[in-house]
C-alpha cells in the first residue's frame, strides 16, 4: 500500500526481529500488551499470522527502511478496530499523520469500512490527544483501557483537514484480506465434444475457468530435459493445459509441494496466486498452452525463491 512518502507492506516472518525491537522497547512498551522478548516466539506468531484471515500486519516504510507497524483486525460490521501503531525514534516527523490517514484510506476506499473502533491505554495521553484531533470520541471505559469510536464523517472531515499529509488515496498494488494455498489448485476438466472428424473442446471465460481470461500463450519447442517456470505471481490466475504431447507441473506453496502430470488437451491445470511452479517432464513436439487472469506485468512476479518465501512468511 502506498502513500505520498510511506509504504505499507505485510508483516512475515523476517520482520519478527525488527517487530521485537519496537514492542520491547522499554518507553513504547508502557503501553502495550505484553510481548515476549523471545524472537522465535514472534516468529511462531508471524507464521499463525499468514495462514489467518481477518486482519493485516504492515509494516510501516519510509525510503525502504522500516520505521513502524500498524495492524487492522477486529471487524465488525460495518466498523473496522486498528492498532499495534509503533513508530521507532527517529522517524521523519509526518510519518505520525500519514500512517493513520493511510490506515483510514485503505480501510474505507479499499476494504469499505463506514467507521472504526479502537482502544488506548489509560496514561497514554499523547496518543490519545492525536486521536481527539482526529475526532474520535470516548464512550467507555475499563481499568486499563479507554474504548473509542470514530464516525464515517470524523473520518472523512479529518482527511480533508489534513489533507497535505495525504494528497489522494493510497494505492494498493495487492490486498492482503485473501490468502491462497495449493490446495485451491486443481484439474479442471474442460468441455470436450466428440466428432469422428475430430474433436473440439473450448474455453469460456468466467464458465469453465474460475477467472476472466485476459491473455493466452503458449510453450512450444520445448528442448529434451529443459525446465520452464521458476516463478509465482502476486495476483495472476492461470489454467494450464497440455494443447499437445504432456509436460509435469510442480506446484509449491513452501509448506507443500504437488507434482501434475498433463497430456489431455480438454484437462487444465488451475494455478492461483501465490503459488510458485517449474514445468519439465516435456515430451517430444509438446505444447504447453496458458490462459491467464491479467495481461502481462513484471510487477506481478516473485522469481527469487527465497524473496517468495519471505512474502508467504515462511522465511
């Protein structure tokens, strides 16, 4: 997610020592709940994290540096809860006001929360004096905590009062609300009409791929023992299909791996997001047909292993 001078991006595993650094830092810590200083435990928490749905972890970016995190959860209706707002000494003095209209952007033009819910420890009262000028109001109480809420026009008029700290929404190049596993990749038998002149099968967009096709290529002449894949994308779905002869596919998510054998022209490949692939196995004269989500951008792909697996928090 991307703001004027900041970037949000989920939280995984290789953050767990940069997170365990704010959250145990003697002055910020007074107001948080208590966190374990062992930094395997956070990691243990990362990994839960990524195979969860419900919320979103950031990490908080200013010049590819870490300098915070912010986390969304809590949902509940129409109002969204935020909080785990950590800002480490020596960040650039705006970064306070931008992070929390990014967090207000995202989370009612992205995700279309109308309002949003929050709690401040008792003591705590710059952050608190920050929420008031926002417009959040008090409407209870506990021993520790004070409970806030802030209305769909708080939100709105705070971002027109600080507007210079955030000229226009963020921009978010991939939401984090949906989590895929290899488990949702799977054959899919297509349309296959016998004729003794030949048969035809075909594909409908939306019909018999559970995405719109947006783009086809195809793998042709193909050398004996080469390799094709070595890759993931971030957002692209993608239905392979052996058009001629027969190829493997390797599919790995970094907690599992499952190998495909195609040599059907009416039997596709379904691939979602997130999941990385190496095709080999080609037969002779073999062609290898893809029908895709989106047109082509490099953006979209993870093609260092290790970076993938950073992304899937598993590193």
């Amino acid at each position: 997610m991307v703001g004027d001078t900041l970037v949000f991006r989920n939280a995984n595993v290789g953050d767990a020592e940069f997170i365990l650094s704010l959250r145990t830092d003697a002055e910020k810590s007074k107001y948080l709940s208590p966190t374990s200083n062992d930094v395997e435990t956070q990691r243990q928490w990362l990994k839960q994290y990524a195979e969860t749905t419900g919320q979103a972890y950031f990490i908080i970016e200013y010049e590819n540096e870490p300098i915070g995190t912010v986390r969304l959860y809590d949902a509940k209706e129409d109002s969204f809860c935020w909080g785990s707002w950590i800002l480490k000494e020596g960040r650039p003095r705006h970064a306070a006001m931008e992070s929390a209209l990014m967090v207000y952007s995202y989370a009612t033009d992205h995700l279309g929360f109308k309002s949003c819910h929050f709690d401040v420890r008792k003591g705590n009262d710059r952050v608190i004096k920050f929420h008031e000028r926002f417009g959040a109001a008090c409407v209870s109480e506990s021993d520790v905590d004070y409970f806030f809420t802030l209305s769909g026009n708080a939100i709105r008029e705070a971002r027109l009062k600080y507007a210079n700290f955030l000229t226009s929404t963020v921009r978010v190049e991939r939401l984090m609300t949906r989590q895929y596993a290899i488990g949702e990749c799977r054959l899919l038998n297509l349309p296959k009409i016998s004729d003794p002149r030949g048969n035809l099968t075909f594909v409908e967009s939306g019909q018999h791929v559970p995405f719109d096709i947006q783009r086809v290529y195809y793998l042709y002449d193909v050398p004996g023992g080469a390799e094709r894949g070595g890759h993931a994308h971030k957002a692209l779905h993608q239905l392979i299909v052996a058009m001629s002869g027969s190829f493997d596919v390797v599919l790995d998510d970094g907690r599992e791996k499952r190998r495909f054998h195609l040599n059907r022209s009416y039997t596709g490949l379904y691939v979602c997001p997130m999941v990385w692939r190496e095709l080999d196995n080609f037969s002779s004269g073999s062609v290898c047909m893809v029908l895709a989500s989106n047109r082509y951008e490099e953006s979209d792909y993870y093609r260092d292993y290790d970076e993938y697996l950073a992304a899937q928090g598993l590193k």
